[in-house]
C-alpha cells in the first residue's frame, strides 16, 4: 500500500484523494481550512463542469445538484455591435448537460466524505520546509495549490506560458434574481455576452450554499471601464458595482438582474489572473521532488470555464497512473511524463483555446461566430467546444480548416436526418478504440483514431475500417502500402485522445516499434494487425480501406470501450460470473 500526501482540498485534490482511498492507497489530505470553514467562506472562483468531465467525477451525493435538476443545456451567445459591426446573437446546443455547483459546496462535502472513509484530513497551513517533511514521509506528495511559497517550487514553462501579466481583471458574484431565473427563457444556458473593446459578461445557473442561484462572471480588459474594482471593499458595494456594470455594459442583461440580493454573504470575489503554466515537478531545497495538479501548474483564466474541468480530468488521469504505477518510485521522470500525457491528451487544447480566447478575435473567426446566426450545426459545434475544446481544433485556428468546417456545416443543416442525434444514436452500438498507423514514402509516422474497424474475411484474411474524407492525415494513408491496426488497452485512452486531435506530433511521448514496411505499432496495445491496402472504396463522406493482414499479435489485458461518447471498461456480465 502505497502512502501518498495531498496538500490541498479544492477541486483536483480533493477528488485525487478520494479515488485514490477508492483503491486502497494510504492518503493523507491537507487543507489550511475545515470543510465547515470552507463551507461559510468567500467564493473561491467560478466553475462549470462540462459533461465529458462530470463523467469521472466523484458523485456529489448533494441533494440538487444533478442535471435533472440543474442541468445547463446550452449557450448563448451575444456579441455587441458597434462601429460598422453587426450584432451577434445566437444558441448552440450542449450535446449533454453541464452542472455548476459551487466549489465550497462541493469541496466541503468531498472532504466530509474522505474523512467518513476512514480518510487522515489535517488541518494545516504548509510551507515549503513542511513539504519537505512530507517528501521524507510519503512515497509521493501532490501538491494541488499554488498559494503563497507553495507556488515557487514549481519552475514557469516560459514556452508554454504567453503572457507575462493579467489579463483581465475578474470578478464573480453569486445572486438571487428578484423573479427567479426560472421564469427566463433560456434559464439553462450559459448565456455568454462580449463587448469588444471592453470585456465579457457570462451568467449560468447554479447550485451554492443557499440553494439555487445565478452565477455571473464578469472579465474587464486591463486599464479599461470594466477593470474598477479595486475600490471595492463591501459585500454591498461588490453587488452594487455588480450591476452598475451590467446597466452600462451589458443593458440587455440588466432587467434579468435588477433588483437581486447577494446569495449569501461571501457571495462576491474580485481579482486578477495571469494564466501559468509550470512543470509538474517541485524541486524541494533539499533536493527531493514533490508533483503539482491542477492550478498548482496549470492555471488558466476563467472566461472560458475550464478550470475545473482541467482539475477533475487531472485527477482522474493522476489517479489512474498513481494506481498504474505499482511499486516503482514516483520519480520526477514519472511525474514529468505522467502530467506530460495529460497535457498532450487534454490540457494544451484548454490551455490554447482560452489563451486564444483572451486575444482579440481572427477574422475568420468573427465570421464563424457571425454564421453560427444561419447555421445550427455551426452553432451547436461552437458551444460544445466549451465541453471538449479538442473539437475547435483545427478549424478554430486556421482559415482554410474553418472555411472547410463551416461548409460541412451548411451542409448537415440540410442533411436528411438531425446528424447530432443519428451520430448519438450510432454511439449506442459499443465497440473498441483502435489507432490506425502509417508511414508516408518521406518516412514520416502518421496516427489517427479510430472506432470503425471489423473483420471482413477469415480466408483471405481481410480487415477494413473508415477514415473520414476530411481526415488531415487521410492523404498520407492514400500514399501508404500498408497500415497498422492497433486495439487500445484499457488504460491507454490518453492515446486515444492524443490520435484523436490535430498536433504537429502525435507520437510524442509514445513507445512504438516499427512493423512491415516500417509501420509504427504502439507497445501495450492489446492485438496489433499488420495490413497490406488491397482495396479503397468512397461511401459517402467516408473512405472504406480493406486490408490484407499479413501479420498480427495479442496480448493478455482488457481493450478500452467506447459508447454513448464515452470510455469505458469491460467487466463480465454478472449473469455470466
């Protein structure tokens, strides 16, 4: 049994210790407060947990707070005009609910239930001497905030860390509307206002300590008539600036929120972020190392919401490889490649996406965002980017890929059925996850990700799967002789994540070997299938490849499954144990 310490009770510590106690390790949990103290505390951010991340939260067992009862469904979207530029406004669709829950609510209770696990919660307030002590103690510390010296052991990534300073100035404030959101029209959506030149706006549904309420966020451009906050001392003052600023800014907004109360009295949080990242690995002065999460290392601006999102799939991906890791040290080799899979799998499109996002926007992007009006396929594609941003890559950052993007829109507008709810109701049928892999006649490896792969023949003995025709790597495959077909094991959905997305280099960080004419095979995958292309045939926008296995291999272990747009595990039917 491993001993591991975690400095820190927000959203990625506190959901690493409890799925860490979940598989038996020996977790001590620090906090420099008590749930109760956290609980009557002042706000700490703002959060929306987007679906592919309430996935693998710990259950919050918290009487509300689930998407039957609060579910957010959507976005709105509102871009003011002005200065020859017309207004834009229109709803995207969320393909599954998001939830917001207030982070002292959450937080709270997840240390309320480690501790009825049996769990060993301290309170205390840690310095890096402390840390120290701990790295002595434990087989591995994970440090989840960055407050204070905590912060400094872990060097900044200036290569991936754009900005030197703030930029926006932050503030959130948690009401209760006069009438009761429900009575809005589009009460479960994120309703998401900007004002160039000036600022953004975003409000969504919640639950906090007092019950249902409305969240507002609201991100000033530096030195601009929304950064005036500093002034603000009072609870009552913070409310009143509140809607002051929705009043000039945001008039539309204004009737929503006129006349509401504070939810509670720490209801209120003003303050500046520069979005960070530093390496996962904290050099003690002593020389030993202690491991960062969430936005200990990887501190994002708020204005696109993901900061717990970053935080529950942190934990998730720390505690598979914590569990993973067996009785091997937690060296700074492990730490390094362990956050370093979550970066390449997760973390940089975020980090990329709400950097973009603070910049002022690329003219096809305006355009994107201004035919999202005509197109609800554009507009639904927009707003579940806020649940998985790898989805806007990599249209959102080129204009030939947004130009292409926006006519598939068009044309699934016109498509015969509604290709969001076919492409779901395809998602019943539950299969695995390969990634199929190539060599370009340059030698260059090439690697995507893909669910539609079957036999075909045992005599021949033939295979085929399905790229689609807008595939950026489908040329190279065309160029190829051969591909290589490989079944993901259970535990390497980051792999599958990495193939799924555009990057310069998908096979960083990844062990492979190379197969028939040089085709790269990924170590741990269950069964591989070397295949020489004996046929192609269009099928719609899909490509069919069949191919002759000339080689194949297995290993024991359990495939990774994929239904209803999420990763599962096999287990055995109980009526078959």
């Amino acid at each position: 049994m491993r001993t591991i310490a975690i400095v820190g009770a927000g959203e990625s510590g506190a959901q690493l210790a409890l799925a860490l106690q979940r598989s038996g390790h020996s977790v001590t949990l620090f906090s420099d407060r008590s749930a109760q103290q956290i609980r009557s505390g002042a706000i700490t951010s703002s959060q929306c947990v987007f679906s592919s991340s309430l996935r693998v939260q710990q259950p919050l067992e918290i009487p509300g707070a689930n998407t039957a009862d609060m579910g957010i469904t959507g976005v709105h979207m509102n871009i003011a005009g002005g200065e020859g530029r017309e207004e834009i406004d229109w709803q995207g669709t969320l393909e599954r609910p998001a939830l917001s829950v207030d982070q002292r609510v959450k937080c709270a209770h997840w240390i309320e239930t480690f501790i009825g696990r049996g769990g060993d919660f301290r309170i205390e307030k840690l310095s890096v001497r402390r840390l120290e002590e701990l790295a002595a103690l434990f087989d591995l510390v994970v440090v989840g905030t960055g407050k204070g010296e905590l912060g400094q052991v872990f060097a900044t990534d200036r290569a991936k860390s754009p900005f030197d300073r703030p930029q926006r100035a932050v503030a959130v404030t948690y009401v209760k509307p006069a009438h009761g959101t429900g009575e809005e029209p589009d009460a479960t959506s994120i309703r998401m206002n900007i004002v160039p030149g000036v600022g953004e706006f975003f409000t969504f549904p919640g639950l906090g300590t007092e019950g249902p309420c409305q969240m507002m966020v609201f991100e000033g451009l530096p030195g601009g008539p929304m950064d005036c906050w500093d002034s603000v001392t009072t609870a009552e003052e913070h409310l009143a600036k509140s809607l002051g600023i929705l009043r000039e800014h945001f008039p539309h907004e204004y009737p929503r929120f006129a006349g509401s109360v504070l939810n509670d009295a720490g209801a209120g949080l003003r303050g500046r972020i520069t979005p960070v990242l530093r390496s996962a690995v904290g050099v003690l002065p002593g020389g030993r190392v202690v491991m960062g999460i969430g936005d200990a290392i990887m501190l994002n601006d708020s204005l696109t919401g993901q900061g717990s999102n970053n935080a529950t799939l942190a934990a998730d991906h720390y505690a598979r490889a914590i569990d993973a890791r067996g009785d091997e040290d937690f060296d700074s080799e492990w730490m390094l490649r362990t956050f370093d899979e979550f970066w390449r799998g997760w973390g940089q499109f975020s980090t990329v996406w709400t950097n973009s996002m603070l910049r002022e926007r690329k003219p096809w992007q305006l355009e994107m965002l201004a035919a999202a009006r005509h197109h609800e396929s554009l507009a639904a594609a927009l707003a579940n980017g806020f649940d998985d941003p790898r989805t806007l890559f990599p249209w959102w950052f080129e204009p030939e890929e947004a130009e292409a993007f926006m006519e598939r829109a068009v044309a699934e507008d016109g498509a015969t059925f509604d290709l969001r709810d076919f492409r779901s109701t395809l998602g019943q049928f539950a299969t695995g996850v390969t990634v199929v892999t190539t060599r370009t006649p340059q030698g260059a490896k090439v690697g995507m990700t893909a669910n539609s792969f079957t036999s075909v023949s045992m005599d021949p003995p033939l295979v085929l799967w399905c790229p689609s025709k807008f595939a950026p790597s489908l040329g190279d495959f065309e160029a190829s002789t051969h591909f290589a077909i490989n079944v993901l094991e259970s535990s390497q959905h980051v792999l599958s994540r990495q193939f799924a997305t555009p990057a310069e280099d998908k096979f960083a960080g990844v062990d492979c070997v190379e197969g028939i004419a040089g085709v790269p095979l990924l170590e741990g995958a269950v069964a591989t299938f070397q295949c020489r292309t004996v046929a192609r045939h269009e099928a719609g926008d899909h490509v069919i490849y069949v191919g002759e296995v000339e080689k194949y291999s297995r290993i024991e272990g359990d495939p990774l499954v994929f239904h209803a747009g999420a990763y599962h595990r096999t287990a055995l039917h109980p009526d078959f144990s």
